[in-house]
C-alpha cells in the first residue's frame, strides 16, 4: 500500500499527540512484475510520540486499514464490529528520525 496522510500534531513538548487520515492505492510486486490490485484504500491513525532528543522520537500508534473502499460502504456494519476492528487494526512501536 501507497498512503498519503493528513497528519494534525499538538506539539506539547515532551508529548506529541497526533492523528492522521489519507487514501491509498494498493500495489504488488512479485518477481516477474508488479500487480495493480486495483483499489483505493484508506488509513486512518492515531498515535503519541514521545521526543527524546531534538531529532529522534519514540511511540504507540495505532493504524486502520480499509482495503477496499467500495466493499467498505456495502459492508459497513462489519468493519465496525469487534471482529471488524480486529482485523483491520494494527497497533505498534514507532522510531521517528526527524530533519
């Protein structure tokens, strides 16, 4: 996946709270050539990232992932279910170098 995300920080000091939204377009590549999967998707993300230094953080976020989002409206009522949630989320670490 290719994402381009909007991002809103609260530069608080220490502590950076943040969320970000964005499309995506999903692609593969294999060894023979790359598949166009043929999708917009969208990310929406949330986090905390917490400054160490003047050039490097360290984090939690957490990500969901709509791979489709056609199938996403016509089937809402399950990507919004725990299940749903489930499968679609990811939580995680960060490292972030700053320039």
């Amino acid at each position: 996946n290719v994402f381009v995300n909007a991002v809103v920080r609260a530069q608080l000091g220490f502590i950076e709270p943040y969320v970000a939204a964005g499309p995506g377009y999903m692609i593969a590549f294999t060894d023979e050539e790359s598949e166009n999967l043929g999708s917009i998707s969208m990310n929406v993300r949330g986090g905390v990232d917490f400054n160490l230094l003047d050039y490097l953080s360290i984090g939690v976020e957490a990500n969901y992932f709509v791979p489709d989002m056609k199938y996403f409206f016509e089937n809402s009522d399950y990507y919004l279910s725990e299940q749903g949630l489930q499968e679609s989320s990811m939580i995680g670490l960060t490292a972030k170098f700053k320039f």
